[in-house]
C-alpha cells in the first residue's frame, strides 16, 4: 500500500523519504510567477519573496490531471493507494482526488478528508506510513487516523492579517477592522466541518499567545501529559515565548517545530504561530517507528 497526501501537511523532509510518502503540490503564483509549494518554493523562500516584491500570493489546488498522473504511476508498483488529504471545509483538495479515483480503475484508491491539516495531518500521515510497514490492513489503518484527529487538536494566532483578509480566510471589513484596533484571533479547526472556528480575541498579541495556552488548559489538565508540536511561519521568537508558556505547565514530549509549508504561509503570512497538541492517554494505538 502507498500514501499519497497533499502540500498542506507538515512533516520532516527526512520523515518524508524514509516512508516512501508522495506528495502532490499546491500552486502558489507570485509576482508573475507560478511555483508548486515545496517543490520549488519553500517557507523562507516565500517570505523573502514576498518581503522584496510587495505583493499577495494566489493559490490554487493540484488538478484531477495531477491526482489521475500520481495514481497511475503509483498503480504501476502497488495498486493499493491511500490518499489523505488536508480538510475538505479549508481547501478543495480533496474534490480533484474523488474525480482522479474513477479515472484510474487500475488502482484501489481510498480518499480520506482529515478535517485537519499542518502538523496533525502531518502526525496522520506518519502513522497510517508506520502501520502499513507493520503490515496493518487497511480498514484498521483508517480507524486509527480518525482516532488520532479525534484526539487532537491545533490552535494558532498571528500578528498580521492582511494575508487572511487576502485568502478570504475572514472578510474584508472583518479584517480592516480587527487591524485598526490591533485585534488578535485565536483560530481552531473544527472536526465537523473542517474549518476554522474563532476561538477568541486578544489585545496584543503576547496576551493571543497567552490565549493560545488558555485553549490547552481548556481541554487539558496541568501536569497531563503530552504530544506537542509548535509551528509557525517565520516567527521563531514567537514560537520561543509559546514553548516557554507551555513547557512548565505539562509533561511534554515535544516533536520538531515546524515551519508550516510554503501554501499555507501564503495564506497566513510569516507572523502566524500555533500548537498541535493531544493528551498521550487519548492517543490510539499506533505502530513504533
């Protein structure tokens, strides 16, 4: 069996080959120019680009002929193909995969919406990666990812929205408005729908980070412990004030911080800065590595 999966999730290049893992990019066009996402434009080559040129990325999802192209070539070695992909309720990802699956009748393809993305579908596609080397069959691999979203969970903040209002990610007025008052949204993704979900408010946006580890403490106990991994576009410092939030209040086992893929920085901009976290308890069963 092999995974494809999409340029909305997170996971260490490393992590990436050593699984066998196919990726299908994203667009990103910019200053007149068209790059796939993490093929060739990475995160800090975006925001350097967007630094010297002033100008808004547009994105666009890979096409059904990209999906139709993967799952033939993939057919050729292993018809069994597992495609998961980033939420169906911030992207219409998923949509090219479903109409490519009854293109390529030589391929068993199942096409999974997460609901999620980032890092947490990162976290899913290395887990399904690990069972099918430990020889789980399919259905039980599937379980196990929806008990791992189900656990889960990624909140963000950012100090900059004109990439968001840009995206249509929140609406004009919207956005104009929380900038002139210096506002701060502390975002979600729900599991129902897969979108984004406003969380809350802040003033500043150390008092937005602040909020992010109120939204922990929410669902999690000080002292618990847990899987937690930061991300961020381009905003180490950011990321340091967090895990300094963070770190004191749980029993952590932390992964690399990531820097969030090159589309979805185009959405967010290099301020954006967030925690996927779950309680180790609520953690499913899942194959060593």
């Amino acid at each position: 069996m092999q995974i494809v999966t999409d340029s909305g999730m997170d996971l260490p290049q490393e992590k990436i080959e050593e699984y066998g893992i196919h990726i299908i990019p994203h667009k990103i066009t910019l200053a007149g120019k068209t790059y796939l996402s993490n093929v060739d434009i990475f995160p800090g080559d975006l925001y350097r680009l967007l630094e010297e040129t002033g100008g808004m990325p547009v994105t666009a999802t890979p096409s059904v002929g990209d999906f139709v192209e993967m799952y033939r070539k993939l057919a050729k070695d292993d018809p069994d193909i597992l495609s998961l992909h980033m939420s169906s309720g911030l992207s219409a990802t998923i949509n090219g995969a479903i109409v490519a699956e009854e293109m390529v009748p030589e391929a068993n393809i199942t096409v999974v919406d997460t609901k999620m993305l980032s890092a947490v579908l990162g976290w899913m596609v290395e887990a399904a990666a690990r069972a099918i080397r430990a020889g789980w069959d399919k259905e039980r691999i599937i379980n196990m990812i929806y008990q791992l979203r189900d656990a889960s969970e990624s909140n963000y903040t950012l100090d900059e929205l004109k990439y968001l209002v840009h995206g249509g990610r929140i609406s004009h007025m919207k956005g104009l408005i929380a900038s002139a008052l210096n506002l701060h949204p502390l975002i979600g993704v729900e599991k129902v729908g897969g979108t984004y979900a406003q969380l809350g408010i802040a003033r500043t946006f150390r008092r937005a980070l602040k909020g992010l580890v109120n939204q922990v403490k929410r669902r999690h106990k000080p002292g618990t412990a847990m899987l937690m991994q930061l991300g961020h576009g381009y905003n180490p410092d950011a990321v340091q004030q967090l895990f300094d939030m963070l770190n004191p209040l749980y029993d952590c086992t932390w992964l690399p911080t990531c820097q969030m893929t090159a589309v979805l920085g185009a959405h967010t901009g290099p301020t954006m800065v967030g925690v996927a976290y779950a309680a180790i308890a609520d953690l499913p069963e899942m194959p060593p590595e």
